[in-house]
C-alpha cells in the first residue's frame, strides 16, 4: 500500500495518431518499468483490431514507479483510455478512477474533434490537465501556434506546455516531474468502509473475468468477500495485483490505487463499469455516483452468408457477449436472409469491430444489414416502445408519434472545405449550434439526428474535406420528427432487409437514391426487374433493371469442354454469395452498399 | 437435387460411335497476342523433325485405344499451325492414316494466319492432303490489327485470302470483334466486307478478356479503355445475326456461320458430342469406351510434352472417366452452343428440377423443347451462360 501522497493517478487525452501509446511506451521505458528487451511498440494496445486500427478498444492501465528529482518515490498510475467516441461511456468512467490527465497534442496539427471531446470529459472529472505538445522532432512542428489554439479552443492555460519527442525521448523526464508537482493526490479514508469503483472488466482465457478497480476508501485483499452494488451479488478475491503493465500479485489495495481482482466471476456481463465494489460485511452504505450501464445505440442484423453457419453464428456471438457487457444481441429471421442475430452496438466503430473479429477469429462470412438507431414509439394509448428494426415498425394507425435520437456534433475543419461540411450538415438535417475559428481552421458544432450520421456521415465528411476534417459526437437525448418506414420492392416483392426509417421530406430522394443503387448492385437477370421504393402502399421511387442481354462464351472448342464446366461451378459458387429473393438474386454486399449516398 | 442416373445408354449418341475426329495442337507463334490465352508460345527454333516424330508416336499410341475407328475430321489447331513446315504436317498425316481407316470425304484442317510466309506454303499443305484453311484475320484494319497485336496488315490478309482460295475448295476466317472503341456502324462496315468476299464460312468471336494475358493485366489496372459494355455488346450481337443471315450464313453455331452444308465438321464434333483423340502439348480429347466417356489431356509445357512423347512409355496423357453428370453438363453446354440444340432423351426428362428448370426458360423465351430436343431460342442464345446456369441448377 501505498502513501496517498505518493501515488499520481493520470490518462492520457489524445486526438488518435498523435502519440498517445508512444508516450505511454515512452513513460513507461524511461522508469524502467518493463526491461528494455521486453519492450515492443505500443505496449498498451494488445487485441490485434486494436493494433491493426491504431486505436485503444479498452482501457489499458500501468503502474509506474518513479524516483523523482526530489529523490521521493512515487507511483504512477496510468490508464490509456479508449480514444473513440463509440467508446465515451468506458472513457468517461476511466476518467472519474483518476485526478489528472496529460493533454497531447500533435505540435504539427493542432487540435482536433477527438481532442475536444475528450478533453471536455477531463475536465467534467475535475482533471488537473498538463498540456503535452508531441512530435517536436519534426520540422512541421508550430508550438506556439498549437499552445495558442489550445488556450483559444479549449481555453486552458499553456503557457507551461511541455514539449515532448515520444519518438527521440526529448521531454520525457519533465513529463514525468510534471506529473509528480502538477497533478494532485488522490484523496481517500483507509479506515472507512471499502468503496471501490469497477473501472473495467475483460475476459482472460486463463483467469476468467479480470476487474480493474480504483480503490476510493478502505482496503482490498486476498480473501476479501466484496459485493458488486449494482446487482447485490458476492465474490471471493482469488487474487490481487496491479499491472506492470504484466499483472503482479500484491497483498493490499489501498485508497487511490489501480489495480486488479480475479474473484471466480464467469461472465463479464456480471461486471458493470461503472460500478461500486464494497465488503460484503459493513459495506458503503451509498455507492458512487453517476453509475449507468452503457446503452447501445446502433442496431444492425448479422446473418450468416451460408446459412448452415447459423450455430457457430450463435455460439461466436455468445463469446464475444460474455467479453463485452455493451454489445447486445437478439434472434432475427428476415424472410429473405433467414435466421439471424439483431445485434446492438455503441457505434459503428463497435459495430465493425465486432463484426470482423466474428469473421476473423470464427470464419463466418457474414451479411451485415443497414444499421439503424433506436426509435422510441409513442403509441396512441401512451404507451412507448423502442424500435430496433425498421422491419419490425408497427401499423401507423396506432402510433402517435416518433422520436429519434439526436446528437450534438462537433467537427473541426480547415476554412477551404467549411463550405463542403455545412452543406452537408444541412442535407442531413442539422441544426447549426455554434461556429468558431481558430486561425486557419473552422469549429463548428450541430444538432443532428443519430440516424443520418449512423451510417455513412464520416465517409461522406472524409471524403468532401479530403480527409482534413475531424469529427466527434455525444448522444443528447430525443427529440420527435416526422419520420416514416420506407420499404424496398424487388420484383414487387418486399424485402425487409432494406427497409428503413426516413424523414417524411427526404423519403423521396432517399428513394430514389436507392432504387438507382440497386440498379447498379443487383446483376441483370433473365428477366427485367421493377425496383421500387414504397411509403405504405404508395411507390415513391421506381428503376427498371433490364434484362440481361449478353452472357455468352464467345469461343469454345473441344478443349474448353473441361474448362467451361469448372467455369460454370465456379459461377454456381458465385451465386452462394447472392440471397434469393423470391426469383431475384441479390448479392450481399448490396445491403450495405445501397443505403450509401453519394451527397 | 442431384440428376437421377442418367446412365451412358440413356444419352442418344448424336455422333456415330465408329467414328473419330483428330486434333494436333501445335504450340508456336511467332509472337504473342495481347488477348490470346490459346497454349501457344513464341520459340525462335523449333526442331520440326523431333516434333513430328512426337506426333507421331503419339497417334500410334492414342490409335492403340481407338481401333476399328473411321477417321472423319483432322484439325490442326494451335498455335499458329501454319509454321509447321509442310513436310511436318505431311508426317503427322501419314502417321494418322497409317493408324485409321480415312472416310472418304474426311475433312482435314489447318489453321493459318494470313501473313505472305504463310501463303507460301499453302500448295505444300494441299500435297500433304489438307483441304481446308481457317484463318485469322481478326480484323480487317490496320489500327485494329495492331491494336490487337497481329503481325499482318490488312492487304496481307486479303492477298492470302486469294492464295487460299486459289488452292483450297474450303477457306474460312476469323474475326474478332466487339473490340476497343468499335462502333456499330464500323462492324456493319467490316463485316459486310468480310461477307462479301464470298467465303462459306466464317467465325466471328466477340473479344474475350482473359485472365492471364496482356489485356486482362491492363483491363485489371484500369486500362483498356473503349470496350463496349453489356447493351453495345448485345446490339453488336444482333446485328452480326441480322448481317449474316441476310447473306445466308446465318449462325449454325454461338460464333460460327456457314451456308448449308459448309459447317466445320470437325468443330460439330465438340458440340455434338462425338469422340475426338487430341494429341500435342495441352491437347484434351473425348473417347467412348465400354461404355464409358474419357476424358484425356495432355501435358501442357511443350518441352515437358516432348520429353515425355519421346519415351517409349508415355506419360504425355491423363485419362479421367467422367461421372454420368458431368457427361450430361458437357452434352448441354455443348450441344446448346447449336442452333438446332441437343437431343436430351427421354429418361433426362424424367427429372423434376431439370424439367422445371426448362419449364420456366421456355416461359422466357429463353429456350424451347420439341419432342426430346432442347434448343436455346434467338433470344436465349446471346445469354447461354446464364440458361446453362438456370438448367444446370438444382
Ligand atoms: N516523428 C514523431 N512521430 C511520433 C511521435 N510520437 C508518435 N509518433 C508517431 O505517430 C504515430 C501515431 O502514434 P501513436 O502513439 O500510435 O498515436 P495514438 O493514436 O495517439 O496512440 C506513430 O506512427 C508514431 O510512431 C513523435 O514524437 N515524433
Ligand atoms: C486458336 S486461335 C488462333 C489461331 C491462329 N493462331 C491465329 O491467331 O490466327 C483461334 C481463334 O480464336 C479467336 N480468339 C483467340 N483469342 C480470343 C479472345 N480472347 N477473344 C475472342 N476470340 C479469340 C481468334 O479469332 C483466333 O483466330
Ligand atoms: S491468337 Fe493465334 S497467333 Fe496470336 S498468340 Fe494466339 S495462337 Fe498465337
Ligand atoms: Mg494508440
């Protein structure tokens, strides 16, 4: 146990590439915390997704011993958050489980969204921030510029910025007294009850479900019985330790420490972030404050392309749940795609990351339907119910009204593309809220319906602004609007995998839009093909696909008897990648790419 | 579902099972086409003395399991098989003879490409018994003809067009089209031209990409601007079947036009299913033995062929049985490539998903059933692929 004056609890705030996980190897190298032959780029991020995108899915922690200028010892607590917005919720917990918080910024780009947002949830912690300006070795680097920018945009003092090389080391020990003279103690009562807060929780193969916890009052040992607030349930503490960043036994936790607990636990699910862990006997009467389990916010179905994978379907979704108390799941049968899984996400980045890590580490080739965002209907006799799945929307003649969620989003921009970015917001329906400069670069910050943003908003914004702009958002709440199901017509057959909500105004483009997506997706037939898009009974939008003119072997001897019949197994093969629907063959990959806008 | 045992005896043999065809695959062009995926490879000296003595042998051998056969087509395909020197196509054809019975009216084959070497040798070719040419043109420009790589001009062709025809009674050609930046009005020109130079017959293939050669790279980078798309390639179709039926060479085949009586024989083998040995590096072939249907194929690389030909026991060849399926799926791919389609037998019909499968195709337009014989209509056959597909399923 440590002396509550000697022990510095710290994340690292980051716009993504702009050196967060090489400062923390940085940190981590200079007191020698991880012998330099075990050292390998980027230590905290672990998954392969993770190290793939280059971002944090979980939080990641270390404890640093470090022996001051002034010749005391302190310990270091570091948790590497996660850096996406997907992920605000984890973030904002792992922010309350520390007192400070480094702000890096990348000295040759200056703030962006990502910065913004997370450092907003820093100083909602009551972080002390201890700005950090990255990447001074390179010749593009402005200081003075970014230090200016940070006090305008985020409006703290960086007059005593430090500046730091996390590539050559520069800046590194007074990084490190910074945190020591900066950034405060925590505080905490080692004789009150025990009020610890469930910071994370993760499944090891080996161990079962591991908690990293931030010991706020009292003490934790091996043995302990501690109870979970939340849901009243009671674990024995098997073992305790903090992370180096490998995990190492130690006897107690005491108040301000980071550290872990393994307690026989089977499924991450019983653990909820957030949550307050107290001794089963004269425990804390109140738990922590603001604890609210994470709510997902897209919903998309997952079905198996050949769908004799529906079982290992099922069964790589049900390990993957056990591991990630956010990601919700559900059976689905759609009539075209068959039994499926409707899945419920933090974000799209969730989304993806999910669904590559069902396609990497299970093999199943899936088909991901268009991911929508939770509605709340208002039925005539008052009740409401939430809508998951546009398919699943309820006969108008009850309903009252709808409302959707709406999100404040914050983009950063340079000038040249602000043109571009505005016309945008406004074509998905944004309401502008505010709009700063900061020398060269545009802030602006907008209202804007979940649902428009869902699906392909960071695309589009990527693409008009050449990949310049940076872009975060929070959930705000709900808000009514005229919004109706649109359904998709094949052949004059429904097929609800493409059926979507849509702004009443926007039904027509949208339709259209996607009659003429489809047209281009779906492959000729024998026959031609009406497609139409349809509010009710009423078609707004209509293509017609021809039929198919021209598919023939122009040159077949004697030799290509052999070859053209291997040519047709394969073409036969081709076709399992189709979904049949009624006499139409759709490919799978048209589920997602006909609900993407060119504008 | 699978096909029900559509033994061998259940197929009507559309071909006379006494007789034979031949085909001679010879490897060498002196260069390389951009589009061509053929076996054919560029070979400064080729030994034409050892490449006959293979050729040789090898009939012996594959006429060692086709006895009491009448020979009725020869075809030397390639390749360029107007480089083989007269004396080596008049060994090949002495070694066939010695190894069959000839019918009468055998048809003998070699294809040539119209360039003034080529022309010279033409009288050679007639001594040494060939009667037939097929050449290939391509295409009768010269921006087109170096588009497509071809060594000749377009006055070449039609000056060894003449030679031909002076020596040969039957002389066909070759053209490719649907090419790079070809309009509808300069095919109708070309191909009237080509109609009116009078010929019996004529093969006119759209361009295929293939992968693996010089134009599938460039395609797959990007490249190869100008090639028509689905609906050019289909008008480009059509107005190929209203040219040349107006001239009385309607297609009697996907890509093959004739005048009665004018069609290749030996390429109606392959799509009527009879027996043809092949012999030379890659060459396939299709035997009936005890009732059974082989499949042989040849080593490809030629010098691996050579080696192996030149040995006494020869590995040259595989000999695969096929399944009664695959017999039947080769009978409809072929067959149906014919105007007058395939004679599928009654007991085929007994299949429920193949009969709904046609039912639903003639409901198309696609195809039509008389009596036991299938044939792809004027509107189903410019999309074989896709009633192949529809047949085949199950
Ligand atoms: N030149 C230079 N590159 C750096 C520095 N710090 C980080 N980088 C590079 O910037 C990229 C992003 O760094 P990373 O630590 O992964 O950023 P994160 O996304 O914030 O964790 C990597 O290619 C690093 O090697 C620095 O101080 N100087
Ligand atoms: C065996 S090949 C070559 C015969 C001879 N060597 C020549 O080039 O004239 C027979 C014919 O197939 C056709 N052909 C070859 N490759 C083709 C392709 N990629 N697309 C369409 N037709 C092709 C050409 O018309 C060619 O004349
Ligand atoms: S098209 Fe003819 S000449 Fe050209 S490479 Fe192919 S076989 Fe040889
Ligand atoms: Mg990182």
């Amino acid at each position: 146990m440590t002396e509550l004056s000697h022990i510095r609890n710290f994340s690292i705030v980051a716009h993504i590439d702009h050196g967060k996980s090489t400062l923390a190897d940085r940190l981590i190298q200079e007191t020698e915390t991880v012998a330099s032959r075990d050292m390998k780029a980027q230590l905290l991020d672990s998954m392969d997704i993770e190290r793939e995108r280059g971002i944090t899915i979980k939080a990641n922690t270390v404890r640093i011993e470090y022996k001051a200028q002034n010749g005391e010892h302190y310990t270091l607590n570091l948790i590497d958050t996660p850096g996406h917005v997907d992920f605000a919720y984890e973030v904002s917990r792992s922010m309350r489980a520390v007192e400070g918080s480094l702000l890096v910024v990348d000295s040759t780009q200056g703030v962006e969204a990502q910065t913004l947002a997370n450092v907003y949830q820093a100083i909602d912690a009551d972080h002390e921030i201890v700005p950090v300006l990255n990447k001074i070795d390179l010749p593009a680097s402005e200081c003075e510029k970014v230090a200016e920018q940070i006090e305008d945009v985020i409006g703290i003092d960086a007059s005593e910025a430090i500046q730091v090389s996390a590539k050559t080391g520069v800046g590194i020990v007074e990084t490190l007294e910074a945190i020591v003279h900066k950034l405060p103690a925590p505080q905490g009562d080692v004789d009150a009850p025990l009020k610890a807060m469930l910071v994370d929780s993760w499944y090891d193969a080996y161990l079962g479900v591991i908690v990293l916890v931030r010991i706020i009052d009292g003490r934790m040992k091996k043995g302990d019985r501690v109870k979970f607030m939340s849901n009243g349930t009671v674990h024995g503490i098997d073992k305790i330790g903090v992370f180096r960043p490998q995990m190492q036994d130690v006897d107690v936790l005491g108040p301000g420490e980071i550290g872990f607990i393994t307690a026989s636990i089977k499924q991450v699910r019983d653990t909820r972030v957030g949550d307050t862990i107290t001794s089963e006997k004269k425990g804390a009467e109140t738990a922590l404050d603001g604890f609210k389990p994470s709510q997902p916010v897209v919903f998309c179905g997952l079905f198996p392309v050949d769908s004799a994978q529906f079982e290992d379907l099922r069964d790589a979704i049900e390990k993957l749940a056990l591991n990630d108390a956010s990601f919700s799941y559900e059976m689905e049968t759609s009539a075209a795609l068959g039994f499926g899984f409707r899945c419920g996400f933090l974000g799209l980045l969730h989304l993806e990351v999910i669904r590559d890590r069902i396609e990497r580490e299970y093999n199943i080739e899936l088909i991901t339907t268009a991911p929508s965002v939770v509605y709340h209907i208002y039925m005539k006799d008052g009740s409401m119910q939430e809508l998951h799945n546009p398919a699943d929307m309820p006969d108008l003649t009850h309903v009252d009204h709808l409302e959707e969620p709406r999100i404040k989003a914050t983009i950063l921009v340079p000038d040249e593309y602000l043109g571009d970015v505005l016309k945008l917001c406004q074509d998905r329906r944004g309401i502008q809220l505010d709009l700063t400069y900061a020398g060269s670069r545009a802030m602006t910050v907008y209202d804007l319906p979940l649902n428009e943003v869902v699906f392909d908003f960071y695309d589009r914004l990527k693409s008009v602004t050449k990949g310049y702009a940076s872009f975060d958002y929070q959930v705000t709440g709900y808000a009514t609007d005229n919004l109706v199901k649109m359904s998709v017509l094949v052949n004059d057959e429904p097929v609800d995998a493409l059926s979507m909500m849509v702004h009443r105004d926007r039904a027509e483009q949208r339709g259209r839009a996607m009659c003429e997506k489809l047209k281009d997706l779906i492959p000729r037939h024998m026959f031609k093909i009406p497609i139409q898009a349809a509010i009710g009974g009423k078609v707004i939008a209509r293509e017609t696909l021809s039929a198919l003119r021209k598919d023939v072997t122009a040159k077949c001897y004697g030799g290509d008897a052999t070859r053209k019949r291997k040519l047709l197994d394969k073409q036969k093969a081709g076709k399992k990648k189709m979904r049949q629907f009624g006499k139409v063959d759709i490919p799978q990959e048209a589920f997602i790419s006909a609900l993407k806008m060119d504008s | 579902m699978p096909l029900p045992n559509l033994s061998q005896a259940a197929l009507p043999d559309l071909a006379d099972p006494s007789t034979l065809g031949l085909y001679v695959h010879w490897p060498f062009c002196q260069a390389k086409c951009p589009y061509c995926d053929f076996n054919s490879h560029v070979m400064a000296n080729v030994d034409q003395k050892r490449w006959a003595l293979a050729l040789s042998h090898e009939i012996k051998r594959v006429g060692a399991l086709t006895q009491d056969r009448t020979l009725t087509s020869i075809f030397f395909g390639g390749g360029t098989p107007s480089l083989m020197d007269p004396e080596t196509v008049e060994a090949v054809l002495v070694a066939a003879h010695e190894t069959w019975r000839w019918a009468n009216s055998i048809e003998i084959t070699l294809e040539a490409n119209p360039t003034s070497i080529e022309a010279n040798r033409f009288r050679g070719y007639r001594t040494a018994g060939v009667n037939r040419v097929s050449m290939g043109f391509q295409a009768m420009n010269d921006d087109d003809l170096k588009r497509l790589g071809r060594l000749h001009s377009a006055q070449e062709a039609m000056a060894a067009l003449e030679v031909a025809r002076s020596t040969f009674n039957r002389v066909s050609f070759d053209l490719i089209y649907a090419r790079q930046d070809q309009t509808l009005p300069a095919w109708r020109d070309e191909l009237t031209r080509a109609l009116e130079t009078g010929v019996d017959h004529l093969s006119l293939y759209q361009l295929t990409i293939e992968d693996g050669t010089a134009f599938g790279d460039r395609l797959a980078k990007g490249g190869l601007k100008g090639l028509p798309d689905e609906d050019r390639a289909a008008d480009m179709w059509d107005l190929t079947q209203e040219l040349t039926e107006a001239r009385g060479m309607p297609g009697y085949e996907i890509s093959n036009h004739a005048r009665p009586d004018a069609e290749s024989r030996h390429n109606l083998l392959y799509w009527q299913g009879g027996d043809y040995a092949g012999v030379g590096p890659g060459a396939h072939g299709r035997l009936t033995r005890d009732g059974m249907r082989v499949a042989t194929e040849c080593v490809k690389q030629p010098g691996l062929w050579l080696a192996a030909a030149e040995q006494a026991e020869s590995a040259t060849t595989q000999l695969t049985a096929l399944s009664a399926k695959e017999v039947f799926e080769e009978r409809l791919m072929m067959g149906l490539r014919l105007r007058d389609g395939v004679d599928l037998g009654s007991s085929a019909l007994e299949n429920t998903s193949l009969c709904n499968n046609i039912k639903l195709l003639v409901d198309f337009g696609l195809v039509a059933l008389t009596g036991t014989q299938l044939r792809a209509t004027d509107q189903g056959r410019p999309v074989l692929n896709s009633v192949l597909r529809q047949l085949l399923a199950d």
